[in-house]
C-alpha cells in the first residue's frame, strides 16, 4: 500500500508534464490537468490513510514519502492554482476557453509559457493582465511558496507558515494597489496553501 500511495503521489507532482499531451485534444489543457492532479493526490491519500498504521513507512520509504510530498506541493499545485481562476472566470469547459494571443510575447521572453503567452500567474488569473502586468513571477513565487508551506509542515515547524506568508506580504504590498490584484493575490494563496497543506497532509500519512 505504501508503494502504491508513492506512486501515485509521484504521478501528482508529473501532472504538469501531461499539458502537451492533452493539448492535442484540447485548446486549454490546464482544467483538466488540475483536476488529473487533484484526482491522484486524493487517490494518494486514500491510499495512506488506508495502510496498516502500525507498519509505518521506514528508510528509503520515508525519505521517498517527504520528497515526493514536496514535489507534489511544489509543481502540481501550479496547475491547481492555474485551475481556479479557469473557474472563476468561468472557463470551466476547455474547448470554450480563449486562448491567449502568441503574439503577447515574443519567443525568447523569459516569461513566456510553452503556449508563446506570458507564464501563467499563480497569483493571479492570466485574462486579466497584459505582458507589462503586476504579480509578475507568481509562478515561481508560486513553487517556492508551496514547496517552503509543505516542507514545514512535514518538518512539523507550522508556525513557519506564517512567515512564508509574511514575506509574500511584503514582496507583494507595493503591487496591491493595482486594480484586480488583491482578489487575485487572495484566490491565489489560499488555493496554493490548500493544496500544499494537502500534499503534506498525504506524505505525513505514510510517516
């Protein structure tokens, strides 16, 4: 069982490497990716929480547990994230999401996705900026946040929380003022720190 909860949590965090595959099928990929994501890491938890609890994980199971509950917090959440603001802008149906212009940004911009747009924002909903925007680098303010919230959780250092979301604050106050930008800084943290919390919470069962 515990071999079985680490596969599937391992299939969690590669969730995102399935978008150029479903792109063939759908203009947006990014819902179906989410809720691909969302399914195994329930699955996951599923599974741990149905493991003998007096055979805990060990050794290299452990050590495989806590990696991979990072990994799964750290890159599937971007799609979950990702994945929210498709809903609140009710763009929940892939073939009727618009797709982004390419010519948003030019081939060799940093910033730009596999889709030629400008990278998706963790913080906040990509229909609602243009190139020059506000909350740039949410994606890996993203993954960092995530990543940092999962490993003190496992840590079992919550408080530490607390100071990942501080510091967010103030790298993010000056930028706070600009229009749409509170709401999407609030959807955007709290859908990352719920499924951080959940990613953590699946590799503190195998513990």
């Amino acid at each position: 069982m515990t071999l079985l909860a680490l596969l599937l949590l391992l299939l969690a965090a590669a969730a995102p490497a399935t978008l150029p595959l479903l792109r063939r099928w759908v203009p947006d990929p990014v819902l179906p990716a989410a809720v691909l994501a969302t399914v195994l890491l329930a699955l996951a938890a599923a599974v741990a929480a149905a493991d003998d609890p007096t055979d805990p994980a060990d050794g290299w199971q452990l050590a495989a547990a806590l990696v991979l509950g990072v990994a799964a917090a750290t890159t599937g959440g971007g799609l979950v994230v990702r994945g929210v603001f498709r809903l609140m802008r009710d763009e929940w149906w892939p073939w009727t999401a618009p797709r982004r212009a390419a010519a948003q940004a030019s081939p060799d911009d940093p910033a730009a996705s596999d889709e030629g747009a400008p990278a998706p924002d963790d913080d906040e909903p990509a229909g609602a900026r243009s190139v020059e925007t506000v909350l740039r680098g949410g994606a890996w303010i993203g993954f960092l946040e995530r990543g940092a919230v999962a490993a003190t959780l496992l840590a079992g250092w919550p408080e530490g929380i607390a100071l990942v979301l501080a510091v967010k604050g103030v790298g993010r106050y000056s930028e706070l003022r600009e229009a749409n930008a509170p709401e999407a800084f609030i959807i955007g943290t709290l859908a990352s720190l719920l499924w951080a919390g959940a990613a953590a919470g699946t590799a503190q069962l195998l513990r």
